[in-house]
C-alpha cells in the first residue's frame, strides 16, 4: 500500500477522518494544516453533552487508494516526524486510511525506536481488525487523550506481541541460523527495555478498570512469553547471545 499526504488522495483522506471523528465519534476535529512537521489535525475530546474533557490529541493522516493487501498494514514513518512527535506533551496518533476500503485504522504514536526495521528506516504496523478506527473506538482514544498510563502501556505491550509472533513464528518453522539467533537476541533484549517502560507506565495508573485488568494481564503473558525465549537460548546453548550488550543497553 502507498500513502500519500500532499494530494489529492491525501486531502481526501483528512476530510474522511474529519467526518468520521466529528460524525461518528462525536469529539471535535480542528485541522492544523502543518505537513511539514507531520502534525494535520487535532481532536478534542468532548462529553455527552459536547463539553470539553481537556482531553487532547494530535493526527497525523496518511492515505492511500489501494486496498489493504494481508495479514498486516505498514506504514512509513519520517524519523524527523517521529523526533518531533516525541517532544510533544499531547499525546499523537496515527490515522491510516484506505480509501478503497472506507476505512481506517489508527494507533498512538509511540517512541521511534518501537518502529525501526532491522535494515533501517522506520514504519509503523497495524492489524487490519484489531487497529480499525470504530463508533466504540471513542474510550480508548478519550483515555489516551486524557493521559492514561495504562492505554500507552497496552500499545508498548501489542508491539511487544507482534515482535514475539515473529520469532515465535520462525523457531516454529526451523527456517534459522546464528544470524537469526543474534538478531532474536537483540530483539529480546529490546522487548525487555519495552516491558520495563509498560510496568512503570501500569504501576503509576490512575484508574482502575475492567480494561485496565485486562492490559495488566497481556503484560503478565508477555514476560511468560519472553521468558519461553530465553529458555530456548538456554536448549540451543547460546546463553552468550543474551549475555552479550546490545546498541540500547544500559551501560
């Protein structure tokens, strides 16, 4: 899929999300009109009766024509927007849009380092169901932009998931070697730099309920998971791949 912000597609895109934030969600969508910076709308996020929460969010939009192509959406990101989306104290988000498919999906736009490929460049992934922007979409975004721990540290923990998919995936199939081994141990040490940020973010939240729960138990599964990973080092001898420092480690 390629998406496109300057023409007439991209233009296209941002009035659909426009319609659907302010039609279907009810919040309030102000364009900001700065492609320069990556930033294209904000949205307020409003109560029953239409009175502001303080709640805030920052869009970026990016469009395409074609039509979702399989199991994952890709979408690549600038790393000079994702430096500025990490200096801002409005949480921001992503809104990709097919217009093919009338559709959107969206996710909160995490730390650059949660989005970089292992040859370089960055991109950030979502599921073509899960990540799909809905009327009951409205919560989670309210949470988010209301500043809750929990809905960032459900995020960290779901790219945490994807990334143990894969190399669950590729143990699976018997389709690896050393490299693949280093590569795993670099992700896993990674993955754990990422579930030290989620359990920070969970131990200082604020409210307390069923979703939440829910978050704290994919955090609880996740380290299982992990802990599977490093154990397979452990049968395959090469503890010292985990042993060794990877670029992100503390010294």
């Amino acid at each position: 899929m390629k998406f496109d912000m300057r023409n007439a597609a991209g233009k296209a895109g941002e009035r659909f999300v426009e319609t659907f934030v302010e039609e279907t969600l009810h919040f309030a969508y102000r364009k900001v009109g700065a492609p320069d910076i990556g930033v294209d709308g904000e949205i307020e996020i409003l109560d029953r009766s239409r009175t502001s929460t303080g709640g805030l969010l920052k869009v970026q939009v990016k469009t395409t024509n074609d039509s979702h192509p399989g199991p994952r959406i890709r979408v690549p990101m600038e790393e000079k927007h994702l430096d500025y989306f990490a200096s801002l104290t409005v949480p921001p988000i992503l809104a990709a849009v097919s217009l093919a498919d009338q559709q959107i999906w969206w996710k909160p736009i995490l730390d650059k380092t949660h989005y970089q490929g292992p040859r370089g460049g960055f991109s950030i992934s979502l599921h073509p169901e899960n990540d799909k922007l809905t009327k009951f979409s409205g919560p989670v975004l309210q949470m988010i932009g209301e500043r809750s721990n929990a809905m960032i540290a459900k995020y960290l923990i779901e790219e945490v998931e994807a990334d143990l998919d894969d190399i669950e995936g590729r143990e699976a199939s018997g389709e690896f070697d050393v490299v693949s081994a280093e590569i795993w141990a670099q992700t896993i040490h990674a993955l754990e730099r990422t579930m030290k940020d989620a359990r920070c973010l969970l131990k200082y939240e604020r409210r307390f309920t069923q979703q939440i729960s829910e978050i704290e138990a994919s955090f609880g599964a996740a380290n299982v998971r992990i802990d599977a990973c490093k154990t397979w080092f452990k049968e395959h001898n090469a503890v010292d791949l985990l042993e060794q420092q990877y670029w992100g480690d503390e010294d």
